[in-house]
C-alpha cells in the first residue's frame, strides 16, 4: 500500500490527496459513530478522549503536510502515530467495558490499523527522501 497522492482536484489541498490523512479521516468518523452509542456518563470521559485522539491523527497528518520541510512532516506524522497508539487503548477499554461488541471494536481496529500503516508508510518515504536531500547537500 502506498501513499502516492490520488489524483488532483482543484478543490483539494495538500494533506487532502494523501491516502493516510483520507484514512485517518475515515477512522475519526468511524470513532465518533461509535462512540456515539457509548454510555453518556462517558461523555466526558472515554468518549471525549477517543475522539481527541482520533481527531488529533487526521489533524496532524493535515499540519504535518502542510509544512515547509519533510523533517517538520515527519515529526507531525510521528505525533499522528502516538494518537494511532493513544486511540487503540481507548478501543481496547471501551471493548472490555462492554460498551463496544467485538464486531464494531474489531472494525474499528482494523481502520485503526490501516490508518497505521498509511502514515507509517509515508514515513517511510520521508526518511528516504529525508537522507537523500542530506547527500545532495553533503
């Protein structure tokens, strides 16, 4: 799977052709549905946290594109990751908890996992065009 661009609209920025931010896109609707039907004395608790990571990966891989350097990406990419690790306790717990069944939780931790893998892959990609850059200026 790669993170090559789709093609481009005229209406999409940057981070919006990136197949990571369309998929951790996908997965902070995917969390907020499911954490919908959570128990509303966790509003404020474990609803309010799973969101916040979830929006907080879509929202760094976005800021991270939106950066002058491939450094800046990548450390914006590295925060998304934390996020990704952040939102599958949250999963994980709700499962426990009986708020989710094993069906919607294991959905939900595939697109997880899936979202990983996009960003994980374009950080790949960074670090190769990270060193290149550093031999052309050597």
């Amino acid at each position: 799977m790669s993170d090559k661009p789709t093609p481009r609209r005229r209406d999409q920025t940057r981070h919006e052709r990136l197949k990571a931010w369309q998929a951790a896109q996908s997965l902070v609707v995917a969390t907020y549905r499911a954490s919908g039907a959570w128990p509303g004395h966790e509003r404020f608790g474990l609803v309010s946290q799973a969101r916040r990571a979830a929006v907080s990966i879509s929202a760094n891989v976005a800021e991270g594109a939106g950066r002058r350097t491939g450094r800046d990406f990548r450390r914006f990419l590295d925060i998304a990751l934390g996020s990704l690790a952040e939102l599958h306790v949250y999963i994980v717990l709700a499962k426990e908890l009986q708020y989710m069944d094993k069906g919607a939780a294991g959905a939900l931790e595939a697109l997880r996992d899936h979202t990983g893998r996009l960003i994980w892959g374009l950080c790949l990609a960074l670090d190769r065009s990270i060193r290149e850059v550093r031999k052309l200026g050597s």
